[in-house]
C-alpha cells in the first residue's frame, strides 16, 4: 500500500481497511507501505502472499505485478500486462472496441478546439478520476488548451457521454449485481469518489432488470477480452 503516486493517500486507506479486514479473519497480516526500496522491503517483510492495495502508478500499471512475478511470491488481481493495458486508457479503449465494446469517442480538434462540445478531458495514464474536467464550451476550454496541445499523447478528449452510472464488479470472471453511483453534484471525479456523503450508491441499480443483465453480460466480456482476473471492476454508462 502507500506507494508513490498521486493516489498515495487513497492507497493508504484501503491498505489500513484490507489489513484490518484480513487480521479479522485471521490472517497473519505485515503492512508495507512503499515508499523506498520496494524489492527490499517485500523480501524484509518475508511474505507469502501479496494483497495489492495500491493505486494509481506503479501499482495498477503492472510494474509492482512485475516485481512480484519476478520475486515468485502469489498476489491478488490481475497480471503485468493486463494491468498496464487496462491502466492505459487510450489503449484499452482500442481493445474493448476491436473486440464490439462501446466505448466513447474520441472527440477531434480543429485548429486545437473540439469540434464541438461538451467534452471530457482525463488523463490517459491515471486513476480515481484525477484532472477529470468536463468543458462545455470554446471559452472554458481555453484554461486546459495548452496542456492538452504540449502533451497529446497523455490526454483524452472525449464526448461526452451522458446517462446512469454503473460500476459492474467481476469475480473470477461472472459478474456482480451492478452498483448505480450518484455524485451529489453530478460528476463522480475525485472529491465525488472519496469524500463521504458525496456519492450515493444504489445496489441493485433502479434499472430494467434486462439492461442489468446487459450491464453484467458487458463487464464479463470486458474483463475477458482484457486478460483480467481475481476481482476487477467495469464502470459504465448506460
């Protein structure tokens, strides 16, 4: 847990939840914050099995997948590969879409400037919904026009799409009754994610019981066409 992204913070709360979850069940439970040494802190703290609960970089982008693939201790969630694809964004839109996924469009620019709008703007390599902007028009766009100009290649300009939030949780490849997420200001960025109150969460979702099974037939092949395994997590709009 811990690690060194811009989701640190974030990761040091659901280690201390999974370690005190896993300590309830009678686990033999030794934190790691990683902060240093990664290589050598995991061999210090001789473990058997890793509970991965890091987020952001170098923890949902296969790298520490990696080290411990190569250390030869077991760990929870998906491999190297499946990891970093599915961090990518840009990538793992073009495998879903191959493959028959929806996924929303890229928005073009013309002379720099979204054909039209609104758009979203995100970053192609980061999670919990961090830099999330939604722009709705040429004025607003101004303020993120240079960024998105000096560094394509790590941003996303995308319509935007508009309907129910869903998060669809997969195990072991059959999926979970959706979850419907409803930020209180409309938008389930960062502050909506992690801030208690902000968000309503309804399980089973106020959907027609068919669009459920859609939603649940959708994530079971997301996951499938990703190489995902253990218990990952499709987020849709429907």
């Amino acid at each position: 847990m811990g690690g060194r992204s811009r989701e640190r913070e974030v990761s040091l709360r659901s280690g201390a939840a999974v370690a005190k979850a896993l300590s309830a069940l009678g686990f033999d439970v030794v934190p790691i914050d990683l902060k240093g040494d990664w290589a050598q802190a995991i061999r210090e703290a001789r473990i058997e099995v890793a509970f991965v609960a890091l987020h952001g970089a170098w923890g949902e982008d296969g790298c520490v997948q990696g080290l411990l693939e190569i250390m030869g201790i077991p760990y929870t969630g998906s491999g190297p590969a499946a990891s970093a694809l599915c961090m990518h964004k840009r990538l793992c839109k073009r495998v879903l879409a191959a493959h028959g996924v929806r996924v929303p469009q890229d928005m073009p620019l013309q002379d720099g400037v979204p054909v039209r709008f609104p758009v979203v703007i995100k970053p192609v390599n980061e999670g919990s919904s961090i830099d999330l902007a939604i722009v709705s028009g040429s004025d607003e766009w101004k303020a993120y026009a240079a960024r998105v100009r000096g560094a394509p290649e790590r941003w996303l300009v995308e319509e935007r799409v508009q309907g129910v939030e869903v998060a669809v949780g997969v195990l072991e490849g059959e999926a979970l009754v959706p979850v419907e997420v409803r930020p209180r200001r409309g938008v389930y960025d960062y502050t909506a994610k992690y801030t208690p109150g902000e968000t309503e969460y309804l399980c089973p979702p106020k959907l027609p019981a068919e669009t459920i099974r859609r939603c649940m037939q959708v994530a079971e092949e997301a996951v499938r066409v990703c190489g995902c395994r253990g218990a990952p997590r499709v987020d849709m709009i429907v």
